[in-house]
C-alpha cells in the first residue's frame, strides 16, 4: 500500500502549531495536510470545506473540537475514511450547564475584549506541570493568531453539533481512542463511551497529560498515531 495521506483537525483556538510535532515526525510513514477549522460556524460546514480540500483518501486525526468533526466527517464521507484518531474529544452534546457557560463566554467577547487563553483558563486545558512554561505559551500564542472572531464562530459550531452517540457502532475504521488522564474538560470517561461504542477501537489513557496531549506529551502521541498507521498500512 503506498503511503497514506493523514488530515489533522486541530481544536477550539488551535492552528497548525497544535499538529506541528507529529506531522513533522510521521512524515516517514504519511503525508501530512492539518485543515483550517476557524472559517465556519457549523460543523457541517467544517467538515465539507476539509473534504474539499483533502486528499480523496486518508486517515483522519482530531483533537478535542476536532473531533466533533471528525465525527461529522465519518457522517458525509466514510468511505474516504482510512482510519481515525481521536484525541479527547466527546461523541455527546454538550450538557445544558456546559453549553450555558459557553454561551455566556461568547457574550462576554461580544461586548469586550477577546482574552484568548488566560491563566485562569490554563488549568482545565493542560496538566499543572505546564501552567508555566514553554505549553503555555504556545497555546496563548495560538490563540491570539486564530482570534476572537474565529472564536464565535468555532463555539456556535460545537453548540450546535449534532449528538455522535448513535454514529459510533457505524464505524469500523481502525480507531485510535485516547485521552489525557488528568483532562478535565473531555474526561477519560468520554473517550471510554466512544471506545465501547467503535469495535474496532484501542483505548489509550496518556499519564500525567491534559485535554491536548498532541503538545504536553507529543512523542507519546506521535507514536500512538504510527501505532495507528501502521495497523492501516500492514
């Protein structure tokens, strides 16, 4: 099989950096595309403009807000679908209290000043070892660049997306499940659901990580996903 193409959707205020170590490091085994997920403000929208854009066939990584579209990509297109990653991320709707609270953080934007990643939010997206340092700093970069309108549309995508609960037994893609154990955001228990739900899931639980393992632990998570493309490619 000749090597295959992996599409990389990154999360809410995430760009390419969020990718940066395991495209640069799997590109031995595939060929590298992270899609621009800050132009729509639906999932729907998202996923069509990523299949417009990607190769016709590849495997699929997502992380966190990726993930949401992941799922929507494996609804209009599975059969371009090689094999899936996914990053903790959730296949259920937000919860009322959830989707309250990310309401109330896209009015505050609306009548103030885009804060991107602040301090106190550093601790429900990273493990404590990372509140200060080098993780930090890259995620408050990444999202002063993707920037607060981005950040209305992205939140009214994932308040809208639809419930993935029903589309997990519909899978069979080699499947890659994994999560941090100390994420707060997506819990392991989410990413457990989806590895009940796809048969052809390996669960993972990454130690002493967060909710975005791709930068806080990457060589881990760039060997889970040649892990991955090698169950594809064999």
């Amino acid at each position: 099989m000749p090597k295959p193409a992996i599409v990389f959707l990154p999360g809410l205020l995430c760009d390419a950096r969020i990718w940066r170590d395991q495209a640069d490091e799997i590109a031995d085994l595939a060929d590298p595309f992270i899609a621009d997920l800050t132009l729509d403000e639906s999932v729907d929208a998202i996923a069509v403009r990523v299949l417009s854009s990607a190769p016709d066939r590849f495997v699929l990584a997502g992380i966190s807000m990726g993930g949401y579209v992941a799922f929507e990509i494996m609804r209009q297109a599975p059969e371009r679908v090689l094999g899936l990653a996914l990053f903790d991320t959730s296949a259920a709707p937000d919860t009322p209290a959830r989707a309250a609270r990310r309401r109330a953080g896209m009015d505050s934007l609306k009548v103030g000043r885009f804060a991107g990643v602040t301090r106190k939010l550093l601790p429900e997206l990273v493990h404590e070892r990372h509140l200060d340092g080098p993780v930090a700093t890259e995620l408050q970069a990444m999202a002063a660049r993707v920037g607060g309108e981005a950040f209305l549309r992205q939140q009214q995508a994932i308040l809208d997306r639809p419930d993935s609960r029903l589309l997990l037994p519909l899978i069979s893609v080699p499947t890659l499940v994994a999560v941090g154990d100390r994420d707060v955001l997506t819990p392991p228990a989410d990413s457990l659901d989806i590895h009940i739900g796809i048969r052809t899931s390996q669960f993972v639980l990454i130690r002493d990580c967060g909710h975005l393992p791709a930068i806080e632990q990457p060589q881990e998570t760039t060997e889970l996903l040649k892990g991955l493309l090698k169950r594809i490619v064999a």
